[in-house]
C-alpha cells in the first residue's frame, strides 16, 4: 500500500510536474469561468476562432522580436473585433462569419510560419508545452489569470444579463459595449494566458467543456459557475496524473477527460428526462 501511495504521489514531487499543475491550474479558473458565459450566449464559436487567430499574430511578434503574449493578444482581440464588425454591417450570420475569419487567420499564420525560419517549434504552439514551462510563463499566466478572474467575478452579474438579453441590459443603463467588447478582450487574454500550457488548439476545449458539462448539471449561474470551476481543475489535476502513468501528451488527456465527463453528464441529464418525463405520463 506504501509503494502505491509514493507512485501516486511521485509527480507532486517532481519540479516540471508541479509547474505543470500550477499553470494550468491557474488558467482553468478564468477558462472555467468565460466557458459558461460563452455557452449561455451561444459564442462557443467565439473562442474556437480567437484560439485559431492568435497564430499570425504570435508569428509576427517573433519577426519583431517582441513578446509573443503581445502579438497573440493583438491577434485575437483583432479577430474578435473584425467579427464584430462584419457582423453588424452585413447580413452573414455570426456563425458564418466566425468561421470565415478564424479560418482565414489561421491559414495566415501557418503560411508566415512556414516562411519565417524560426525556433519556436509549431507543436508547442498549437498543443502547447505544459511540462517546459519557465518560471517567467508562471509569472505570466498567473498575472492573466488574476485580471481575467477579477473581471468575470466582479461583473458576473452584467455580463449574464449581457449575455440573456442586451437590449434589457441596454434599458436599465449597463454598459452594454463596454461590456461586450470587455468580454472579448478578456477572452483574447485568457487565450493567450493558456498559449504555453494547452496551446492553440486544446484551449478550445477549455472554453466550451466546463459551462457545458456544468449547464447539464445546475440550474442556476452561480452553481453553474463553481460547477464548471470544479470540473475544470478535477479534470486538470486528473489528466496529468492519467497522462504521467500512461506516457501521454497532457493536455489531450485533458480534454479527453473532459469529453468523457460531459458524456457522463449527458446520459444522466437524458436519463434524468426520461424518468420525468414517464412520470408525468403515468400521472
């Protein structure tokens, strides 16, 4: 039993493991947290494209030799900006504009990074590199983190009327652009904040798993909130541990786990409707 206990607790144990569980701790909060506003807007496609967008960015403050959180930062704000943009002056549905902008970006990125002769290696880019992290990433993250967490705690409330119905938000006097474009800039941050942990890529599953999986769960935002917080960290901490044991990629198993859970959710949400819905036939 021992020699069990000290194989479980081996990787709280090792120095690059522990960074591992810090910074992607760290950022699953606020990810947690946007994940269920962007569900209950209906903008799960919003962070798969800002995730996508940062890529030329990231490529560009490397030819600039500038801070590549910058470049990714800029990027992703753009894109969400460009979104909205096209949004209220055409008649193409978000969705469809979502979809033409990320994916535009991000064939932008991959040709600047094919051109570019760099020593970032893509891989950690777009899956991020969650076991070499350096202690001025946790530095980083962890300041994103606190500014992402303060902003969705503080005004939880205006962004969740924001989010269910802007034109009444609008009427009793929010600052409905404020915060909309307050939303995207945080989101934008949390992408970048997540860039050196889940890359690109995985973070997408971040952004939509735990307010999904939650949204199955409870019936109210603050319980959906501490639920998809509690998912997301769960998740975190276990896929690391998972992916130690079995030699995998961390950050997959991650999010291998989290679609494993919102399954597990969805057959007892269906379960749980079935049941009620056989009782108020047999009444």
């Amino acid at each position: 039993m021992s020699d069990l206990l000290a194989m479980a607790l081996l990787p709280f144990q090792l120095p690059f493991m522990q960074n591992a569980f810090l910074v992607t701790l760290m950022i699953a909060v606020p990810m947690a947290m946007l994940s269920c506003l962007l569900v209950l807007k209906g903008w799960s496609l919003m962070g798969d494209a800002v995730s996508h967008a940062v890529l030329p960015g990231v490529v560009l403050a490397y030819m600039l030799s500038l801070p590549l959180s910058l470049g990714a930062f800029v990027a992703g704000l753009a894109c969400a900006l460009a979104t909205g943009y096209l949004k209220e002056n055409s008649r193409i549905k978000e969705d469809t504009v979502l979809g033409i902008v990320f994916s535009g970006m991000f064939g932008l990125g991959l040709v600047m990074f094919v051109a570019v002769q760099s020593d970032v290696h893509l891989d950690h880019i777009l899956f991020g590199d969650m076991l070499g992290i350096a202690p001025q990433d946790l530095i980083e993250t962890g300041l994103i983190a606190l500014a992402s967490t303060l902003f969705l705690g503080i005004l939880r409330k205006d962004l969740l009327l924001h989010a269910f119905d802007a034109q009444h938000a609008r009427a009793i006097g929010l600052p409905v652009r404020l915060l909309h474009y307050g939303l995207l800039a945080v989101l934008s941050l949390t992408v970048v904040g997540a860039l050196s942990a889940i890359g690109i890529i995985l973070s997408v599953a971040f952004l939509v798993a735990p307010g999904a999986i939650a949204f199955l769960l409870t019936r109210r935002f603050a319980a959906m909130l501490m639920a998809a917080i509690a998912i997301a960290t769960g998740c975190t901490i276990f896929g690391i541990l998972f992916a130690f044991f079995i030699d995998s990629a961390p950050a997959p198993t991650i999010v291998l786990l989290m679609t494993g859970v919102f399954l597990v959710a969805f057959v007892r949400q269906t379960w749980l409707s079935s049941l009620q819905s056989r009782d108020e036939t047999s009444g």
